[in-house]
C-alpha cells in the first residue's frame, strides 16, 4: 500500500468518524482510534495520540459557537477544567507505561458504556428551591436561552461533579477520547445541568482536556504528522457535515445503527487486547 492511498483511506474513515461523531454525539475517537488499531494494525499509543490532536480541532471548532449562542456555562466550564486536565495528564502518564492490551481492553468496556449512554432519558432540569451555597459562592448557576426566553437553572452536587469530572479526565488521558459520556453524566445526572447545557460545556471543555493529555504523548514521541493530518482534516469536514445534517436525519435509528456498530468494535477491541494482538 502506497503512502497517498493509505492517506486517502485515512482521510475517508475519519471522515466517516466525523460524521457519526457528530450525528450522535459521541465524537470520532471512538471510531478512529478502532480504525487506525484494527484497521490499519497502528500501535494504540500512536492511535491515541492521534485522536488527541483530533480532538482538540473539533472541540475549538463548535465550542465557538455554542458560546457565541450564550448555551455554554463558561464558568462552570473553567472550573471544572482543573478537575479534567489534572486527570488527564495523570491518565496520559499512565497510558504510557499500562501494557497496549489493557488499554484496549479498558477501551472496549468505555466504549460499551458511552453506546449505552448514548440511549439515556434527557432529564430537564430548571431553578428550583434546592440551592447549593457552594456553586452560588463560585457563581455557576446560570442561565440559557430558549425559543421562550431564558431558562435559569441551578448547579448542585458539586463536589461530586468534581470529583467525576477527576475521573473522566483520567479516561480521556488514559484512552484518548473526550470522555463526552462521563462529562455528560457528571453534569446532567450529578450536578442537574440541562441537557443542552451539559452538553456544549463538556465540548467547550473536550480541547482543553485533550490538549493537557497530548503535551504528554507529543514528549514521549506517540504523535505522527502523517497519521494527524488525514484524521484532523477528515474528522473536521465530517463533523461540519454532520451538523449539517442533524437537522434532517432521523437521530434515534443513527443511535441504533451506531451504537451496535461501537459494540462490534468494542468486542473487537476487548478480543484482540485479552489475546493479546494489540
């Protein structure tokens, strides 16, 4: 296989990752780091480091303009960030010494997870009596607009949230994805975020976090030009048209058709790390 073929190959597939990350809103590493492993036989250290830098492009891409939108807590977003890029750079560090297998291994039991979360009920959360004095001492309750006006809302638990936020940046570091499903359930489920809020926070966040943890796999030599250039600009154009689309397809049989086509590579990913092929 010639290099511009293995390049235009590449550049398909993370397109394709793009596009179902954004449909589903599980992001492309969770298909990209399958495809470089199981596809393309890349050592998952290197596949890692890729989605990495993937990340960081389409994190910085949308965050923008779901803070121009004014949907984003960005204070609560910053706070939180201490949590993550502190796990993420543990998490990374890991990564380098954990044998390939566990984390692949451990990267097929995510991915089930993040399939599964894919499905959950959006519960909507507004202002209600129930006042955490901590989240008012740092001032993260907030607001957000609707098509009926603002919406205020109240951010509770927030240690809790916190100390999630911990372990989905450990995740992150760990398997070179967002950890979109963990940030979601620590802001939706813990800290009573609304859904839409949760969401454009954890992928304002998704940059900062993969950049803490890529400064650590860029040292120690796990980030290629070659693998990075095809993935980002692939993955770049297919979330841009995958935003385009979510207006017109039917998101609910894009779940389903995506979330057994995860279980697959799940099962492929745990197979092959307790074998020992990866």
């Amino acid at each position: 296989m010639t290099i511009l073929f293995f390049t235009l190959i590449l550049l398909c597939g993370a397109f394709s990752a793009g596009l179902l990350g954004s449909l589903t809103g599980l992001g492309g590493g969770v298909v990209i780091i399958p495809l470089l492993t199981l596809g393309f036989h890349v050592d998952i250290r290197y596949a890692i480091g890729t989605a990495l830098v993937a990340s960081i492009a389409t994190s910085s891409g949308s965050a923008s303009a779901y803070v121009k939108e004014g949907i984003t807590n960005i204070r609560l977003g910053m706070f939180l960030e201490i949590a993550t890029t502190t796990g993420a750079v543990v998490g990374a560090l890991i990564a380098v010494y954990m044998p390939t297998n566990v984390v692949a291994i451990i990267f097929g039991l995510v991915l089930i997870f993040s399939s599964l979360m894919s499905f959950r009920k959006k519960t909507l959360y507004t202002e209600d009596s129930a006042k955490s004095k901590l989240a008012a001492q740092l001032r993260l309750n907030n607001s957000y607009p609707t098509a009926e006006g603002a919406v205020n809302y109240q951010v509770h638990h927030v240690p809790g949230g916190y100390f999630m936020m911990t372990f989905a940046g450990v995740m992150s570091g760990l398997l070179g994805i967002g950890s979109g499903a963990l940030k979601v359930l620590a802001m939706d489920n813990i800290m009573r975020i609304p859904f839409k809020v949760s969401t454009t926070t954890s992928n304002f966040m998704i940059g900062v976090t993969a950049a803490a943890s890529a400064v650590v796999y860029l040292q120690r030599g796990y980030i290629s030009p070659g693998l990075c250039m095809p993935v980002v600009l692939g993955v770049l154009a297919g979330a841009f048209a995958g935003s385009r689309l979510l207006t017109r397809a039917n998101v609910k049989w894009l779940r389903i058709v995506f979330s057994v086509v995860i279980g697959f590579l799940a099962v492929q990913m745990i197979y092959n790390g307790i074998t020992g092929k990866l």
